[in-house]
C-alpha cells in the first residue's frame, strides 16, 4: 500500500492520510517504531510516494508488502493476551452508533456484490463495513483474506489467533466505509455466513504423526520413528505457520531482487536445468524443539508443546543460493556495504533472513531444493522450492519460497522481528524484541528416543539399549555423547554411528547407541552431548529459561522401568 504524505509526517500524524478513509472516521494506526522513506534507488527516480516501512531499506519492490504485514503482526505475538475488539461501547444501541459517527448506511445486499473477483471487495466487521481494497497487497496473508470479500471477516480471523489484537482490529478501522442498515440486522448483529476454509486443500498426512495443532498443521515425528539417519519424508516433522499454498510447478517463480532494486525472474526449470545442483545431507530442527521439556523442568512457555521430535534429517538436492544471486547480477566476491541480509518470502507470506556471509558463503551449503530425499518436496516442506539454510534454526529455511531480497537489513516480518529469539530467565513477560537478535545457528543439543531390553539367554544377563540424536549448529561435529544410567552420577560413553558427510561442512545429527548391562541401571536415563567446540548441553533449565521456550537444550532425561 502506497500513501502519499509529505517526508516530515510522522507515524504519529497520519490519521486521515490512509486511502480510502472517509472524513470522520477513527484512522487509528499504532505509534510502532515505523517511518516513512521516499522511494529512491540508483535505478529509479525520486518519488513523493512512501512505503510504510519497517525500518531503513534502499530498494522499495517488497518492502511495500513485508512492511505493512510487519505493522499488522508487530504487536499480535502473545497467544494469551486479553482480545480487545474495537466495537462501540455495549450501551449504545446501533441506531444511537450511527447517529454519533454520522457514517454512511449500507445494505447487504450491497456488500454482497464486493465479493472476492469484485476488484474493490468489502467486508464487514461487527455492523461496520470495511473497503479493503488498498489493504490486500500488504495483508500478512495475501490474497486469501480475499475469501471473506463480501461478508464478514470475523469467522475467518477466529481461525487465527494472531488476530486477535487492538492493533489489528484498530488497522481495520482505517479502511471503515460506514455502517449496515440496521433493518438487516439480526437482533443487533450482522448474520454470518460461513466462509471457505483455506485449509481444505491442504495434503493428507502420515497418521503416525503426533498433532498439535490442526490448522495450521503442525506434528512432530514420534521418537519410535527417529531411528533412521534419514528421516521418511512421510515421517518428517511438519511445521507450518498458516496452510498449505497450493503452487503449479508451470507457473511457479522465484524473483530476485538485488540491493539497487534491480530483479530477476526465474522459472523452476531455471532454477533445476540451469545451475548446477548440489546435494547435501542436513538436520533440520525448530526452534521449539523440546520446549515441553523446558516448561516440565522449569515454568510455563508460551509455544507448542514440542517434545523431542520437531527434527529431521535429509538429503537435500537443489542450486546453491550464491549461484543464483551471482547469476542475477550480484558481486558475490565483493558485494556492496549495504548489502547485508537475505531476506525470503513464502508464497503463504512466511518471511525470515540470513546474514549475506552466510548466504554467499562458497561453505555455507546455503540452497535452492527441490528434492527432498530423491522426491519432490512434499507439500508440507516447500513444493516446489525451499531454502535449506544448513547450521540454521529451522525457522530461516524458508518454504514455497517466491522471492529473494537483497537488503540493508534483516527481514521485517513477525518471525524475524518478534519471534524465535531468546530472553533472559527474568524476563518472563512481554520482553522488548528489539534487544534480541534473532536466532539464527543452534546450540548442541541431544535427546533420546528409545529406550528397549533384550532378552538375556545362556544364563547371560539381559541388557537395555538406548538410542538417540545429537547435533549442534554451524557444521560442528559432535565428538561425544555422554550416558548416565543413574541420573548422572556417574557417565559412560555412547558409539556415536558414522556416516558419510555430505556438503562442506557436518550438517547431520549423529545417531548414538550405549548398551548397559539390565542391573546397572537406575531410574533415570539422561543423555548429553559435547561438540568440536567443546560446547556441551546445561544440566538444567532454569539458567536458559527463556518464555518462549525456544532452544531447549537441558540434559535429555528419561525415565526407566524394567518390564
């Protein structure tokens, strides 16, 4: 969305200059750390136009879109807030609403023909109408808010609780129209239709995955399942921030755009005929992974209750992300100064970043994949492409992505922004996201994930084996793996499997395997692991305890019973 406003206005000062805002109506828009910069690139001239935008940035295409979807999801993380919707106060009738705001009376029926091919689609929102005409391009989840044109929002955004904030309602309220005649009413409501559910296409999955949440998707393998060095891609973790974009391999593009707002445009033929591809075997873990071993060992998070199998590993096959961006033009040897971060955009409007050394890097194994294990990208991880950030936290691989941005700083989405970072223990409210960096590699980290006897024979004692994972961030190989079969008291050493390393770097999980004798062990298992640099997992939660539970890493423990 474009507003036209002089370079002096600030955010503070914009009520009323927000498109189709009719006269009297609130135009309320947050007071966020946001501003307004003049279009400006060395390849195009100066305009009077202004991108809401989340922070300083040279070339303007994307930031349009990132930068109001930013304003939308700035101040909606907390699942748990109160809702505070914006509707006029419980005593007035609707009739007395209508005389205080002096809006325009509008009928359904009227509403009904800005439906989603409409080209000005409308929607409504309590008794209040809403043209969302100018809003679409910058709506965190593009086009599909599209599916509400023409009735009611409020079934579509009880779908996701990321709406239900003042900030968001109070951005809705820029773009009111006025009011429904009260003759179609519903004693005092608007009647609500159902609406299309943006998950109906999403894919089937394996039943053996464990559920969280539905809608959007997101299930952890079960720790039976992780035994393999690499993962079923039936079996991989599934974790998905809203649905499943439905992408046609025949349309599908991947546009680059470098640090002076020059683009380039790239067919999934390009990207699989054109470049070279390179394969590599690399694990992929959310952030999250075992948060609900932080919030057993320590105090309450806020996130899904991942235990230990939001992880996976695979072989990744696809052109290296510097290849591309060389090809489109950039000086990967010697690139400007202000070309600092990657940024990338999903087709689902998904957005994180990646420092540029890391995205350049001739080792960083920073790739474009297509297939996933020898297969095509299931739907779930990224049909057609996704960006494999090897090292990484999940979160910077980025799925179904659509567009690469070459900035000046890093992505200005929610994700980026404000979530998947880490606080100090005290700070157990509303942390101030800015004063954390985003997280980006992870810490060495290990779990088990079985625990069996054998069956003693020849007056032989029967033994236990327990399995597990362990990895660390950044390509740095795990050297050991400590066991304690008495809840650390005293340790032994697991045989940690070989396997071939594939890519420039030991972006894999090591499987490990100990063998104790049955009546050595204790009640409790417990596993950690230690990295070549000499890194090695905390004893307890309480001195990483961070709210959102992300990089939960304590010494894995387990109990045991003899059957």
């Amino acid at each position: 969305m474009l507003l036209k406003i002089k370079p002096s206005r600030s955010i503070q000062s914009i009520r009323g200059a927000l498109p189709n805002a009719p006269n009297g109506s609130s135009n309320h828009v947050s007071s966020t750390a946001l501003f307004y910069r003049p279009i400006t690139s060395p390849t195009r001239p100066r305009s009077d136009r202004y991108y809401l935008s989340y922070g300083r940035r040279k070339s303007p295409n994307p930031a349009a879109v990132v930068g109001l979807a930013a304003t939308v999801f700035l101040a909606i993380t907390w699942q748990f807030s109160s809702t505070v919707f914006a509707e006029a106060p419980q005593d007035q009738t609707t009739e007395e609403q209508f005389q205080l705001t002096g809006s325009r009376t509008i009928r359904l029926a009227e509403v009904r023909q800005h439906g989603e091919h409409s080209g000005t689609p409308w929607v409504t929102s309590g008794s209040s109408v809403y043209d969302i005409t100018d809003w679409i391009a910058g709506h965190p989840g593009g086009n599909v808010i599209l599916r509400a044109a023409g009735g009611s929002i409020e079934p579509y955004w009880r779908m996701f609780k990321i709406h239900h904030k003042q900030d968001v309602y109070d951005i809705l309220e820029a773009y009111r129209i006025g009011e429904i005649d009260p003759q179609d009413l519903v004693e005092g409501k608007v009647p609500t239709d159902g609406i299309d559910d943006p998950f109906i296409n999403d894919p089937a999955r394996d039943p053996r995955l464990q559920t969280h949440t539905d809608k959007p998707r997101n299930a952890e393998t079960p720790a039976s399942e992780l035994s393999d060095f690499v993962t079923p891609n039936q079996l991989f973790y599934v974790r998905n921030h809203l649905w499943v974009p439905q992408l046609d391999k025949n349309s599908y593009t991947l546009v680059v755009e470098l640090s002076d707002g020059e683009e380039k445009t790239y067919s999934l033929d390009d990207l699989k005929f054109k470049f070279k591809q390179f394969k590599i075997t690399s694990t992929l873990q959310c952030s999250g992974n075992r948060r609900k071993h932080m919030t057993d060992g320590a105090r309450p998070t806020n996130g899904l209750p991942w235990e230990q199998g939001a992880i996976g590993n695979a072989e990744w096959t696809g052109p290296r992300l510097r290849d591309v961006l060389a090809d489109a033009g950039m000086p990967i040897d010697d690139p400007p100064e202000d070309a600092r971060h990657a940024q990338f955009v999903g087709a689902e409007s998904y957005g994180a970043s990646i420092p540029l050394a890391k995205a350049i890097d001739p080792h960083g194994d920073v790739l474009l994949a297509c297939l996933m294990n020898g297969q095509d990208l299931p739907p779930d991880h990224g049909y057609p492409i996704r960006l494999i950030v090897p090292g990484h936290v999940a979160a910077r691989s980025v799925k179904w992505v659509n567009r690469v941005i070459i900035s000046d700083e890093e992505s200005t989405s929610q994700w980026q922004r404000s979530d998947y970072k880490c606080f100090g223990p005290n700070d157990d409210k509303k942390p101030d996201w800015s004063r954390a960096p985003a997280i980006q590699e992870t810490p060495v980290q290990s779990a088990i994930t079985m625990i069996r006897e054998l069956s003693g024979s020849n007056n032989r004692e029967a033994n236990v084996v327990i399995e597990g994972y362990a990895i660390s961030g950044g390509g740095r190989s795990i050297v050991r793996v400590d066991v304690s079969t008495d809840n650390g008291k005293t340790w032994d050493q697991a045989e940690i499997e070989r396997h071939a390393i594939v890519g420039s770097k030991d972006w894999s999980w090591k499987r490990w395997k100990y063998t104790a004798p049955k009546g050595s062990m204790g009640s409790m298992v417990v596993v950690k692991a230690v990295d070549e640099a000499y890194n090695c997992q905390p004893e307890t939660y309480g001195p990483i305890y961070n709210v959102r539970g992300n990089l939960a890493s304590a010494w894995h423990r387990v109990p045991f019973e003899s059957r």
